[in-house]
C-alpha cells in the first residue's frame, strides 16, 4: 500500500516538473553596451533562464567577461575594448551632472560611434546569427537602444530590460506628467506648480524628439537584407518592457500588460566576509558605516573627501571606504580599492551606507534594510537620492553644497533616530515577501514569451503615430466643430439681428 502511494506520489510531483519545464531549449542574446552596471542586470536575468533551460550569450570585451565568467549558464562571445564607451562614460557624468560641463552633440556623436563599431560589424554579425537565438534582450537606456536593429536584422523577437529613463514615449503608456515625475528631475509625485510645468515640458519633449538618439545610418544600410523603416518603428516591436523600478523606491506610476517591473534584480543574499575587511568589521563596537561611490566615479571633488576624511575621524562609528588610493586616515578608518558591497550591507554591523545613489546599490540597501546617507553626482541619481529623501530612507545631500559639521550631524541622525531604520526595515520586509525574486520574475516572462510571445500582451498604442496616441486628431475635431458651432450661431444672430432691424425700420 506505501509503495503504491509513493509511486503516486513521485509520478505526480515528475508530472508538475514536467509542466513547469519549457518545450525546448532556447539560445537568448543579450544586447548592451559594455557599461557594468547595465550588463550586471542583464547577467542575474540570464542566470535564473538557466533553471528553464535556454543558455545566454553576451558579447563583451575580456574585461568584462574576466568579471562575469562564473555566471552559470552563460556562453560569452569576445568583442574588441572600444574606446568610445570610456569617453562616452567619462563624458555622461560630466555633462549629467550638476556643472553640465561638455554637450549633447558630443554625448550624441560618441553614441553613434559605439552603435557603428557593433552594428556595422559584419563578422561579429555572422557570429551571433550563428547561434541561432530565438530571442533578444535589449538594455533600454537611450545610448544601448540602436541594438534593437540587430534582432530585427535576425528576424527574431526581442525584449527591452532596464531603467525607464525617457520612457513614457518608448512605452507608450498614458502619463499625466503632474502626478507622474520623470527620472530626469528630483521631484516626487507631489511636485509644486512649477516643478509640474517643468515635468510637463520635458515629457512633450520625449514625446516630440523621440527617440533621444537615432543611429547616423538608416536602418537599411546596417541591415541591408531587410526593408527599410524608420529607428523608432524598430523600437516600437519590443514585445516587453522589464522595468529595474520598484514602488518600494519608487514611486506609483501608470503601466500596460507589456511591462514587468523587476526592481532589485541584481540583489541576492550576503556572503561570509574575508580577510583584513572581516578582522576590521569583528573589531568595531559601535558599528559600520560604509562608503562607496560606485565603480565608475573615481573623481570626486577634491573639497567632499577632505569634508569626509574630517568628518569621519570625528564620529565614533567605523568606516570601510572604497577609493582609489591606499591612504590610511585613522584608526576607525580602512580604505579599500574595492568593496565586497553587498557582503557588507548584509553584515548586521553595518548601521548606514553612504552612496552616490546609484539605483543598484540603493536596492541592495534596500534588500538588507540599511539606511542610507546620499550624495548624488550626475543622471538619475539626483531623482534617486530624492526619494531616499521623501520615503525616510535616508537623507540626500548636495556634494558642492554642505559642511563638515553637517555631514557628522546627519550621520548621527540616520544612526541615532530609529525612524530611518524602521522605515527601511518594513520596505525591505515587503521587498522580500513577494512570491518570488525580480530575476526570477524576470525569467518567468522571458520564458513565457519564448514558449508563447508577446504579441498578446501589447496595446495598439505602441503603433499609433504620435498625433493618434496624443488624441491631437480628437482634440482638432472637437476645436473645429466648437468653431462651426460658433460661426453657424454667429451667423443666425446676426441674420436675427438684421430682420428685427430691418422691420423695426419699415414700421417707423
């Protein structure tokens, strides 16, 4: 009778993996441009594919596969260093930044360089159209969007993954720009009167000189066996949008059946600490505060470390900071070319984390509940640093604008007043409750559109010409029978008017 129901009972549960499992296996192409933090993502989506049995390609310089090699289930496909993406990097964070140094004609030609060094390169080409992908993923930031031309050239379908930086006119929800604040401003969803003018300007600005950047070529002559269509009808075959936003960061926004937000797909949990940084973290008694200001951002200005390197030699606190020298301050002070980041904000020691609000290192506060201290350098990190602001996360802070004095008052106000940690405490409860993990979330869709795509889950407003989806054919229909309206009332006043006049005339 046991044998019976155990041999039932494994049938069943053989069965409901069966169900679970795709119908085959798929090869998927990741498309980005080598900037870490935009591949990083990519990387944790294409591991967890893995569970569904499709293998992940990139194409990546060494560098950057020296780093992610150790992803399971991920195949690499070597491509040459361009000197393009440092310049361009280098270049982004001083013309986003405050001091808006450089322009956008030369954000613009760096752009077109990189699209040109990958799309028109034929052998590179041949060599993924050699693995037979079924599927692209497409990072969606405004310099990685010329990729999407190669799946279209594969004649494969493909998705878009990333931030939602100029978004509503890629996805084409409907947006009310004053509720709905952009990434390119540090507003909340209660924005003042001119914070909404200005919300509204810049979002009838991405609608109108959609997309941000075009290629220099045609579409035609980077895929000369295809017929020739505009970029932005390229664009607009995204059969998914997976969204790094998450309301626990962010705020409420609207969206459609083809987004998925997966905010927070590069978090996961902390690992043991090692060596020296684990010695350093066992020692301290009133806890650890750590620093870091991301991979790229080696340039500081020079007044912030030395306001930092006195502020911190005065708090009782400890502190790791990641930079690029090996100069030792103090005692309560280890300095470290590089961080094992997340290790750190999972360590129950660590009481704060001072960060350029970069949005993956503020998921990963988030993950561990560490509260945050901002100081925001240049894109979306200044909207980034405010809603660490509004949500009692932390506080942001001005890196041209503050003191000594008050860099060591906020610090002991983000450690010493419960509220910040209580509030991030309860944000990181529910980021860990939902049914399953961003990146599994992630793949869960990808699968899905593999195995069925994706044409279901679209609205015909992602095709709609721009005059359609703003209703400006309605609007002009309304304002031109207004008008008749008018000029027909108009005309049988005055006809009143003139027969009254005319007999008022007669009987004088």
């Amino acid at each position: 009778m046991n044998t019976m129901r155990t041999f039932k009972l494994s049938f069943f549960y053989l069965s409901l993996l069966s169900i679970n499992q795709p119908s085959k296996a798929d090869n998927i192409l990741f498309l980005s441009m080598p900037w870490f933090s935009h591949v990083q993502n990519q990387i944790h989506t294409a591991m967890k594919l893995k569970v569904y049995g499709h293998t992940s390609y990139f194409s990546l310089p060494p560098k950057l596969i020296t780093h992610f090699k150790n992803g399971n289930g991920i195949k690499f496909i070597p491509i040459k260093e361009d000197q393009n993406v440092s310049r361009f990097i280098e270049l982004s964070m001083k013309f986003f930044s405050r001091k808006k140094e450089g322009s956008w004609l030369q954000i613009k030609q760096l752009i077109q360089k990189m699209c040109d060094n990958f799309l028109l390169d034929n052998d590179w080409y041949h060599s993924i159209k050699e693995l037979n992908a079924s599927l692209a993923i497409v990072d969606s930031a405004f310099f990685s969007q010329c990729l999407a031309i190669v799946p279209y050239r594969l004649s494969i379908p493909f998705l878009f993954q990333g931030l939602a930086l100029g978004p509503p006119s890629l996805r084409r929800v409907p947006w009310n720009p004053a509720v709905f604040p952009l990434l390119s401003f540090a507003h909340s969803d209660k924005m003042t009167f001119f914070q909404k003018l200005k919300n509204t300007i810049a979002t009838c600005s991405f609608f109108i000189f959609f997309p941000m950047v075009s290629p220099s070529k045609s579409v035609k002559e980077y895929a000369p066996e295809k017929n020739d269509i505009p970029f932005e009808s390229v664009l607009r075959k995204a059969q998914l949008f997976l969204t790094e936003s998450d309301l626990l960061l962010s705020y409420p926004k609207p969206s459609l059946p083809s987004e998925v937000f997966i905010g927070g797909v590069a978090t996961h949990p902390s690992l043991p600490l090692q060596g020296d940084i684990k010695e350093f973290v066992e020692r301290s008694k009133h806890g650890i505060i750590i620093v870091s200001s991301g991979g790229y951002i080696r340039e500081l200005p020079k007044e912030h470390i030395e306001k930092m390197e006195k502020a911190f030699k005065e708090i009782k606190y400890d502190v790791i900071w990641k930079r690029p020298d090996s100069k030792q301050l103090a005692s309560n002070i280890l300095i470290k070319q590089w961080l094992p980041q997340n290790d750190l904000l999972g360590h129950p020691k660590t009481k704060l984390f001072i960060t350029h609000c970069g949005i993956n290192g503020q998921f990963e506060a988030l993950y561990h509940g560490v509260p945050m201290l901002g100081f925001p350098i240049f894109a979306d990190q200044f909207h980034n640093g405010h809603q660490i602001h509004v949500k009692e996360y932390g506080i942001s802070m001005d890196i041209y604008n503050y003191n000594k004095d008050e860099l060591v008052s906020n610090i002991n106000e983000l450690i010493e007043n419960s509220k910040y940690k209580t509030n991030i405490k309860l944000a990181s409860e529910i980021f860990h409750s939902h049914p399953e993990h961003p990146a599994e979330r992630a793949a869960r869709y990808v699968d899905h559109v593999i195995k069925y795509g994706g044409d279901y889950l679209r609205s015909p407003s992602q095709n709609m010409p721009l005059y359609q989806f703003l209703m400006l054919d309605i609007y002009a229909t309304f304002l031109a029978i207004i008008i008749a309206v008018v000029l027909v009332v108009k005309f049988v006043v005055s006809k009143c008017y003139r027969c009254c006049f005319a007999k008022k005339k007669k009987t004088e």
